[in-house]
C-alpha cells in the first residue's frame, strides 16, 4: 500500500470531443487553483468538434513544476473508444475512475491499478430531464466524485462555480446537483484511495492569475499598441485573436470610437497583406497565425523585409508538416521563420516562454520592429498558446513606444536648414537602420515610392549590381544591430559545471523540473533561456564555458542547434540536441532520458577518444 | 474649368491625338499639370498604359487633388509599373503580386484620410489576385481601382491572362478556348460601389470617370480596355487597338463637376442624368442609352452580358451606389487617423490591466 502523497497528482480526464468535458474539468483544474496548489493542465484534443477523443491532464505539484506529469496517477475513463488503451496509459499503482452504471468489460480490467466506479449515467437519468445536457452533465459526475476521493470541499467547487457562472444561478445550482451526488456517492459508499490528497495551502495562489499564452499574448500587444489586426482563423492562434476580440473593444475606446481596426481577413496571404500596407502607412500592426498560415505569408514577409516595413507576426506553432497535427504543440517552424521567404534573409524572433514573457514580449514586439522596420516574429506554439498556465500577474513597464527612426515633418524642414537630405534607404548611421517618413507627412520630401523590386538608397527602382549589392549588405548590417537589441537570454551559471542546458518557449518548464531532477541524481547543469533571435553575445559565451551543452528543443530536425551551428560552427558541435517532436506537451522525464543517453554517449566518446590517443 | 469641359462633349470616340495639354495653367492649388507627372515612363512605346496615365494627370489635376495626400499603390505587372509614372510627390507602394488590395485595405484602415489610387493589371487583378481584390469590394475599401485590361501577360512576354476573350489569338496564333473573367461584371457581384468601363485612348471619358472615382467613398472600379501593342495588338486579338475601337458601345457621355464648383447645368429631360458623389462633387451622364439606369444592379448585368454577347465592350459609368458604407466608416474609427494616434491613446490605462488581473484570478 503506498502512503499518499500529499499535493502530487497528476490525473487525466478522457472524454469525447464536445461531450461538454471541457467545462468539467476546468472546474475541477480551478478547484485546486482555488486551493492554493500550484497547478497545470494541459489539453489534448484532437482537431474535430464532436466525437474524437480528447484528454484533459491536470498536474498538482506542490514543488511548483507546471509542465505535464511524466505519469498518470489518476485516469478518469468516460470514453469508451479509448479505454482499452488509456487503462495502461497510467502507472501502477494508479487509480481508474470509470462509470459502473453498467459492468466493466473483461478486455477493460488490468492488474495493478485500482478501478473505482461512480455510476454517473444513472446518476444524471434521475436527475436531469432527457435533454442533451443529460451527456454534459454526467461529466460533472466526475468532478463530485474526484472531489470527494482527493479531498476538494463542496464549497470550494461552489465558489469556482460562482466565479465562472456568477450571473446564472439556474447553471450552478444544476452542476452542482450532479457534482454533489457524485461526491455523495463516494461518500456514502466509503470509497476511498490511497495513492494522493489534496491539501490547501493558505494563499497559496494568492495574487496568481490563471491564463493562456494566447490571453496574454493579446493583452500584450494592446499595451503594445496594436493598432491593425488583420488574421485568418487557424488552430492555434484563432484565439489570440479572439482574445484582441474580446478586449480591444473594452480597452481601445476614444469618445465610444475605436482606436484600433482588426478584421477577419479571406485568406493569411490577406492578413500579412494588410498588416504591411498598415505598417507602411505608419500603424503598428499584427497578425496571428500557424504554420501553415505563415507558409501562406512568406511572399509577403519577404516584401516587408526588403522594403523595411514594420510588421508583428505572431506565430502559434502546431504540428507540422502539411495540416499535420492542427492540436499539438511543436516548435518546427523555427527556419521557417528566421528565414523566411525567398533570397538572403534573417528575420527577428521574439521567444516567451512563459505567460509574462508573452505579454511583454507581445508589447515589446511593436518597438522592435519599428526600431528594425522589418518583419518580427513572436515565436510561441500550442502549449503556450492555449493551454491554462498560472503566473504572477501583468504588469504593465512604463516605457515610451519605441518609434524608431520615423521622421515627422518637423524634422524634415529641420533637416533642410541643416542642408540634409531624406534618403529613405541610406545608411546614414552606419547601424543599417534607415530613416522612415509615413504617408500622410505633408512635407515635399516626405514622399517615396516603396517597392519590393531593387532599389537604391534614394528608393529609385534600380537594377544595379552595386546598389543590390548594398542593400543586401545593409540589412544584414542591420539584422547584426538587432543583436543587441533583441531580448538577452537568462542564464543561470554555477561554479566548476560543465554541462550546459539550453531550452526555449514552452520547454522552459519542463526543462527546469528535468535539471532539478538531474542535480538530485548528481548530475549539475547551467542553463540559458534563449528569449530570441538573432543570437546575442552571451549565447556565444555559454558555448564557449561549457564542454557539453544539450539543447532542448520540440521538432525532430534540431532546427535551434542548426541556426547556432551556423552561426558558430566550432561552439556547435558541442551541442547534444534533444529532441521532443511527439505533439504532446514535453515531460521533464523525456528530457531527463535522452540528457542521460546523451551523457552516457559523450562518456563512451570520451573513453573512446582516450583509447586512441592512449 | 468644368465649364469648359461641358462644353466638349466627349463623342465617346478615342482621341488618342490628345497628347495632353502643354498650356501652364495653374489649378485650384496652385499647381500645374507638370506637377502631377512622376518619372518618365519605361513601357513600350504606344502602350496603352502611358495614354491611361495621362488621364490619371489630367484627372488629379482638374480635381485639384493634393499629391500630398494620395497614397498610389500597385501589385506587379508593367500595368503595376505605372505609379511611378504619375504623381511624383505622393507615396507609393509597388507591392507583391496581387495583393494591392490587401495592401489597400490595410493603409485604408489606418488612414482613411489618404487618397488612394491603385493601378492594376488582368493579371494582378483577375487571377493571382481574384480573391484578394473580391473580397476588397465585398467590404467596400475606399479606393480608385483603375484595372489596365490588356488581356495579356506583357512583363512575362505575351501568356493570355484569364481577362481574354473567349477565341481570341495569341500572337504565335495560339487560341484561347477560356471564357474571359468581367471584371465590370465581378465587381457589381461583388460589392463594389462605383463601377465604370472605359478605353485608354478616351481620355474624355476616362478623366472624368476617374475624377468621379476619387471624389466617390468606396470601392471604386474602373475596368480600362489597354491594348498591349506588343503582344496582343494583332489580327485574331479581341483585346488589339483596332478591335477595341472598332467596339466601344459607350452608354453615356461624361462631365465631371467638382464640388467646388457651382455649375448650373440645363439638363435635357430623359437623356440627361445627374449623380452627386460623396463629395459633392458631380456627374453629369448624357444618355446615350435613354433606358439607362446605372442605380439598377441588374440593369447593368444585363447590359454587360448583352454587350459581351455582341462581342461588344460596354463603356461608361456602368453602376453606381452611394448608400453603401465604406469599410473605414464601417468600422466606426475614431476621427483621427489610427497611424497617427500617440501613445496615450494606444496604451490602455495600467488600472484596466489590473482590473484584468483580478478577474483571471477567478
């Protein structure tokens, strides 16, 4: 018998898509938030409205480890088409909650685990009149009984109903009978568990927010001072859009009339159209999109690059290739981004990693591409995006907008007493960033014609081997400027470690529970937190004091190590590249593995490299 | 001026003589036709193109329009070339293939107190681009589209476009067994709110119709018949110099009276039809067509089929609809141009950040 363990748990709902599970179990994750644990959830749906299996995890971790457990403890089985196979997907030991109103089928028992049943079927047919809400509600059976076996008060669930269903009282008083006669079932029939308890921890979340990288990522880029969205609806960044939605109209309003413009456009090659003739025209303006969007988007990011046109692309990765996986999480579109579109380019990539970062880095993404006048990608996937994460609360710096060099027509009559010229492609500060006039600047050398054909530094169409010659060779100066200007990385260094870690995005979490992990087996590491591209110095400097490095990253191609590769190719073959590509948000425990095979590999390499010298 | 201009009534017949008019006359803004040329241009000589620029000069000039103001725009194509040719002194923008529309509605959006003018071509316009420049009329972007129809791919060398007709030739002799996209047609279906038909060697009927653009609110689309006298100027070619002229069926005569001048006009009663566009400014239709309504939709369709199975090219403002709101208005904007909001109305209040904080604590 194992002794419970108090605030570790990890369960896993498996539902049927729209079977209504999706309220069910954000209860349950805001219950324990509500508690005081430290929380996750993690959504694993499939790409379909109705029917298709879907799987809920929630995490509590009293260590405060937010990515997705390695084991399940607790499985709640509610879908019929996938427990044959979700009754081995949790470990020994672990508990199965299934629905008895009807006996367990043989192919459905295994050993080892422990099968508690709640008859939920026949617990909503007494309660609830024939109606589709009778499927919706037996998930909140569930929600009761789990209640009852982990230790969450009734009137904790009441006050999560409450805070979500606060203006219906018809639609809390309704959940709460069925997650009541679930909880009273268990109660009644004394069932218990023994494998873990939920203890509350007086404000324990207190001053926590729950959110998702999508919500902050929009609230961001309002703070930021979005000004034209335009987007075209994609898994997963439909809702960060939807979020811009629901929030512009409330906090961009002069005199009831709106101080922004977002519209739902035909197509992605639309969306980046729009955002470039408002960015042109002297807007801050955004887009959101997936891969496949952003595959739609190349002709035209490579049409803001060269012609230097300010412009944010938020990029929500899914898996990949093709339509490949529209629901999971995966950081493949790396490349993609930095180099994206046809001929020599390099693009900024902002990369959060966590809820405030995806605010920040959304408000801060509208300086640098008006700083850099260019494309700028806010690099940010699935797991991020839409799934529920707690974090400390925005906060907004008070900092000017970052306008760049945009000459108003002040400066230019300035400009002329001074006998100076506007040139709009000159390199006149040696940084590679050119000065900008928007149309609408009323003076008489305001104007210029932009175009993604050659040009020269007057912008006058050009055709001239040396004129191209410069211009390429000027933005790639200016992509170096950018170097120290893009977000540095966050380190972590600990005296006579040799081992490096680096992670980024939503790898972040699980990469620090992994090194946890690994300093408790003996094994120390630094770690950086790479935050963007291009490269910065300290990235280089990490590399160079460390023997081996292992970098973390969710594609199957090690696209992050190719692009430091590249960059350093000496420092890069260090790096041990450990590769997370199954769709599912990563756990610490594939990281610790392949860090362990990798450590095991570099050992006998080692000995190997001894033995010839030898 | 549009006194003057009353007084020539067009004939609907090409003057392609009219090389422009050389007199320094100054206009309303102090400025003179000179001011409203951009670099000399690199097209073919006799492209149609030049003769459509020159009404785009002549136009902005007798508006009196300040280049200052206008944002040009263009996708790619020797037709996207043309931006460069005319209104030196205004913005402009030669973007990516078929995307000015999106372009457009972007610079639209953000500020609605721009003038834009777009050029296109059959290309741009009515293949890669279709979709992009529907859906711009779908939601009545504020803009002069002109469409440089040659119905040929010029800058690739001469490939038909999806604007030529049905059996016409190519230059090698290759025939085109495609039925021709109207782009007329299109953009009544599609929701375009100003919809004219003109050829580049009528500058009398062009000019005005691109006065009536600019001074319009909406998406205005002008389909303009430009002969390629490179690659489609041949015999067998429905889209040749020679084919055009020889059938143009214009559905009116034009004057264009801006709206800062007051012009009494004595209209003949059932030929004579007066529309006032969102400026004030006016067009003044002599009917050649007395039947002709150009506030009924399905009038005009009927007509373009009609004319297109004569294997006719119907000229003229061909429909017209002022009550439809623009996109920028549709979007209830505030009065000033987003692009040139500050800060303090671009960043929330931090207290509407906390109020939001305290409810994600829920």
């Amino acid at each position: 018998m194992e002794t419970p363990r108090i605030n570790d748990l990890s369960i896993c709902v498996a539902t049927e898509n729209g079977s209504g599970s999706a309220s069910a179990n954000n209860i349950l994750f805001k219950a324990i938030f509500k508690m005081g644990i430290p929380c996750s959830s993690k959504n694993m749906f499939p790409s379909n409205i109705q029917g298709l299996p879907t799987w809920y995890q929630i995490r509590a971790s009293a260590e405060g480890y937010f990515g997705r457990k390695d084991v399940i403890d607790a499985m709640v089985m509610f879908n019929d088409t996938t427990a044959a196979k979700d009754i081995y997907r949790i470990r020994d030991g672990g508990l199965i909650l299934y629905d008895d109103s009807t006996p367990l089928p043989p192919n459905l028992k295994r050993e080892g685990v422990q099968y508690l049943g709640v008859p939920a079927n026949k617990i909503v047919q007494k309660l609830v009149p024939a109606s589709p809400l009778r499927g919706k509600q037996r998930n909140m059976v569930y929600v009761g009984a789990l209640a009852y076996l982990f230790g969450i008060d009734m009137e904790t669930i009441r006050a999560v109903l409450e805070d979500t269903f606060g203006k219906k009282p018809v639609v809390i008083e309704s959940n709460l009978l069925c997650i009541d006669a679930g909880y009273r079932h268990m109660e009644e029939n004394g069932v218990t568990q023994n494998i873990a308890r939920l203890q509350a921890i007086p404000n324990g979340n207190k001053g926590k927010i729950i959110t998702e990288g999508n919500t902050a990522g929009a609230l961001g880029a309002i703070y930021g001072g979005a000004t034209l969205v335009s987007w075209y609806p994609i898994t997963p960044s439909s809702s960060l859009a939807e979020n811009l939605e629901h929030y512009l109209p409330r906090l961009r309003k002069s005199n009831g009339k709106a101080t922004y413009a977002i519209i739902q456009a035909e197509d992605e090659i639309a969306a980046a159209g729009m955002v470039v003739g408002a960015g042109w025209a002297g807007a801050r303006s955004m887009t959101c999109t997936s891969g496949p969007g952003l595959s739609l988007m190349n002709e035209t990011i490579g049409l803001a690059h060269f012609a230097e046109i300010p412009s944010v692309f938020f990029i929500i990765q899914r898996g990949g290739p093709s339509t490949g996986l529209p629901t999971r999480t995966q950081q493949a579109d790396i490349q993609l981004m930095y180099y994206c579109s046809h001929g020599d380019t390099r693009h900024i990539i902002l990369i959060p990693h966590d809820m405030k970062s995806c605010f920040d880095f959304a408000r801060r993404s509208f300086d640098v591409a008006e700083r850099f006048q260019t494309p700028v990608f806010v690099m940010m996937d699935l797991d991020l995006g839409m799934n529920l994460w707690s974090s400390e609360p925005f906060r907004l710096e008070k900092e000017p907008f970052d306008r760049g060099k945009l000459v108003t027509a002040e400066m230019l009559e300035q400009w002329e007493k001074e006998g100076k010229k506007f040139r709009r492609y000159f390199d006149a500060d040696g940084d590679g960033i050119p000065y900008r006039t928007i149309p609408g600047n009323p003076h008489r050398h305001a104007a210029y014609f932009t175009r993604g054909s050659g040009h020269d530094a007057d912008a006058l169409y050009s055709e001239d081997e040396n004129d191209y010659k410069e211009t390429l060779d000027r933005l790639r100066r200016k992509f170096e400027t950018a170097r120290s200007y893009v977000p540095k990385p966050i380190i972590e260094m600990n005296e006579g470690v040799k081992t490096g870690v680096i992670c980024f995005g939503s790898s972040y979490e699980p990469t620090r529970e992994a090194r946890d992990r690994l300093r408790a087996v003996g094994l120390k590491t630094n770690h950086l937190l790479l935050r963007a591209l291009p490269l910065t110095e300290e990235v280089k400097e990490f590399l160079e004091a460390h023997k081996t490095i292992y970098l973390v990253e969710q594609n199957r191609d090690a696209q992050m190590a190719a692009v430091v590769k590249e960059e350093w190719p000496e420092l890069g073959a260090k790096i041990i590249s450990v590769l997370i590509y199954d769709g599912l948000p990563v756990t610490a425990g594939e990281i610790v593995k392949q860090i362990f095979n990798g450590a095991q590999a570099t050992t006998a390499e080692v000995v190997r490299q001894a033995r010839l010298r030898g | 001026m549009g006194r003057r201009r009353l007084q020539q009534k067009s004939s609907g017949k090409p003057d392609y003589e009219d090389k422009g008019v050389a007199e320094k006359k100054v206009n309303r803004i102090n400025l003179t036709e000179k001011d409203y040329e951009g670099t000399p241009s690199t097209l073919c000589r006799g492209c149609g193109h030049d003769a459509i620029t020159a009404s785009v000069i002549r136009a902005f000039f007798d508006s009196s329009v300040d280049p200052r103001k206008v944002v040009k725009l263009s996708g790619i194509g020797c037709s996207s070339k043309t931006p460069a040719y005319f209104l030196g002194q205004a913005f402009g923008f030669n973007a990516v293939h078929g995307r000015m529309s999106a372009l457009a509605t972007g610079a639209n959006g953000v500020n609605r107190t721009l003038i834009p003018i777009g050029v296109s071509g059959d290309g741009d316009t009515a293949a890669i681009g279709l979709g992009n420049f529907c859906h711009m009329m779908r939601r009545n972007v504020n803009i002069t589209y002109i469409v440089e129809n040659n119905g040929v791919y010029g800058l690739t060398k001469g490939q038909f476009s999806a604007t030529a007709d049905k059996g016409s030739r190519m230059k090698g002799g290759k025939l085109n067994d495609m039925p021709a996209i109207d782009l007329a047609e299109l953009a009544i279906t599609f929701g375009a709110t100003y919809v004219a038909r003109s050829f580049s060697g009528d500058r009398k009927q062009l000019a005005p119709l691109i006065q009536g653009a600019l001074a319009h609110k909406g998406s205005a689309i002008l389909d303009v018949l430009s002969p390629c006298v490179t690659f489609n100027n041949h015999e067998g070619s429905t889209k040749s110099l020679k084919y055009i002229r020889e059938n143009l069926d214009p559905i009116q005569d034009l004057d264009f009276i801006p709206y800062y001048e007051n012009i009494e006009v004595d209209y003949k009663e059932g030929t004579d039809q007066e529309v006032t566009l969102h400026d004030g400014s006016r067009i003044v239709l002599h009917k050649l067509r007395s039947d002709y309504d150009p506030s009924n939709k399905m009038q005009a369709l009927a007509a373009i089929h009609a004319a297109v199975a004569e294997g006719k090219f119907l000229t003229g403002l061909i429909y017209y609809d002022p009550s439809r709101p623009d996109f920028a208005e549709q979007m209830n904007l505030c009065e000033t141009p987003l692009a040139e909001l500050g800060q303090d109305l671009l960043q929330p209040p931090a207290e509407l950040l906390d109020e939001i904080n305290a409810e994600l604590m829920k």
